[in-house]
C-alpha cells in the first residue's frame, strides 16, 4: 500500500486536481493506492475517485460516533464511503497533544465502522537517542491493539514513523526501518496471533521519496508507504507508487 497524507495542504480545487493526478498514474493491482485529503475534500475527492480503485481515507476521526464535541469529525459520518481512516499520526500526537488511549479509543470506534484503519506508531528522537524506542512502540501498538481478534486486525494498517523523520528531510535507513517493522509485527503477534501479524501491512513513513522508497519497500518487513510531502507531488507520488510495483513483481517472481 502507498498512501499519500496531504495533510492540512491544497485548496479544494487544487485538492480535486491533485486527485485526478493520482487516478491518472500507472497503478497496477498489485499495489493499493490511497490518498488522505482535508476533510472539507473528502466528498469532491469521493467523486473523483469513485469507480478508480484508488481508496480515499480521513486524516483523522473522534472517539464517538455523534454528540457535542464541536469541531470533532464522526467515524460514523465516515463510513461507507471513505476507505480507511488514519489514527495517531505523529503530529496529532504532539502538537494536539493525543495520548495513547486517545487513539486506541479513536482506532476501537473506527473499527465498529466499516472503515479500515491506519494506526500510526513512531519515537521521537529522544526516545530514539536514549534507547527506549522498543519500549515507545510497544506501549503505542498494546494501548491501540490488546483485545483486538484476529477479524479486527484484518482491518488494520500500522505504520511505522519516526517522528524524527517526518518532514524533516531525515529518512531512516532500509536496515533501521526494517528493525521497527519487523518488531512490530512480532509484537503483533504476541499481542493478537501469528497468523494476523503475517498479513499485517506495516507501513513506512518519513521523508519517503523516489529516492529512497525501492530500498525501503524491499525489506521484507515493510509492505510500503505513508507519504507525506511528497504525496502532493503527482511526479514523485508515482514513482513512489512505481517502486512498490516494482518490489511486488520482484517478490512474486524471486
Ligand atoms: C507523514 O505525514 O505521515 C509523513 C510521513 O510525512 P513526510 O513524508 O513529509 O515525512
């Protein structure tokens, strides 16, 4: 999967016009491809993607399905024709300040929907820096997860971002990548079954690029990207999605 986070960028129309360029882009099946709009996108964005195969996802979504929490956007009023919704994304978790039981709150609601979600996992670089980034992702990834069965986490996505990496141009290496993902897919499996934790898709994100997303997308524990920056770019955000094709093919005929 290659899912491209535009964040709180692009006007509506240039939200509409950015979408067109992504149905527009070489997207074999072997690879799904989904975009993240602002919220005042996702129905003229809906429109344009209808019939294409690419999924359309929420950025974000409350812990309740209605009531007075102004401002705060419904799972509910998300649900049958949005895809997937993202959950815990670095920047909600420390500029909006969302703790860990915010977000499995978040993820559980979600969940009663008929939504897949992007759960969203990473260390800051302090917590890189002093050691405890194991210990970080697993306490992120036990809130969210514990209790979960096997049909639930058909329905999730975890990504794997550094915060440290986000936007700051800073990728992490293929090798310090593949250690988290692979952690947290043996963490999975602790935590819900081995078999689900096989066919989780783990994604990578940070300052994913043309560049860097072949060497990432080929270790065997990342199964592709949450792309932020350059998702607003059609250019770059194809040759993204082109690499995870190419590492696709490569798998199934190695
Ligand atoms: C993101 O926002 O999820 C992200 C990975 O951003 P960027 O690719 O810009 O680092």
């Amino acid at each position: 999967m290659v899912a491209g986070n535009w964040k709180m960028n692009t006007t509506v129309p240039e939200g509409v016009d950015l979408a067109r360029a992504v149905v527009a882009l070489d997207r074999p099946a072997e690879v799904e491809v989904a975009v993240l709009p602002p919220f005042t996108h996702l129905w003229p964005v809906c429109a344009e993607l209808r019939g294409t195969g690419v999924l359309l996802g929420a950025q974000n979504s409350f812990w309740e399905d209605a009531g007075a929490y102004t401002g705060e956007i419904s799972p509910a009023a998300l649900a049958g024709w949005c895809d997937l919704v993202l959950v815990g994304h670095s920047e909600r978790r420390h500029i909006m300040g969302e703790t860990d039981e915010q977000v499995a709150r978040k993820l559980r609601r979600a969940l009663t929907h008929p939504l897949r979600v992007i759960l969203a996992v990473g260390e800051t670089l302090e917590q890189r820096d002093a050691g405890t980034t194991l210990e970080v992702i697993h306490r992120q990834l036990d809130a969210a997860l514990i209790g979960l069965d096997h049909e639930a986490l058909e329905r999730i996505v975890v990504a794997y971002e550094p915060v440290w990496a986000i936007g700051t141009g800073r990728t992490a290496t293929p090798a310090q990548a593949q250690e988290i993902c692979a952690a947290i897919r043996t963490h999975v499996a602790g935590i819900v079954s081995t078999e689900a934790a096989a066919v989780l898709l783990v994604l990578y994100g940070g300052s994913c690029t043309p560049d860097n997303a072949a060497a990432l997308f080929a270790e065997p524990d990342i199964d592709g990207g949450l792309i932020g920056g350059a998702s607003l770019k059609p250019q770059a955000f194809g040759a993204i999605v082109a690499a995870a094709v190419a590492t696709v093919n490569a798998t199934v005929d190695g």
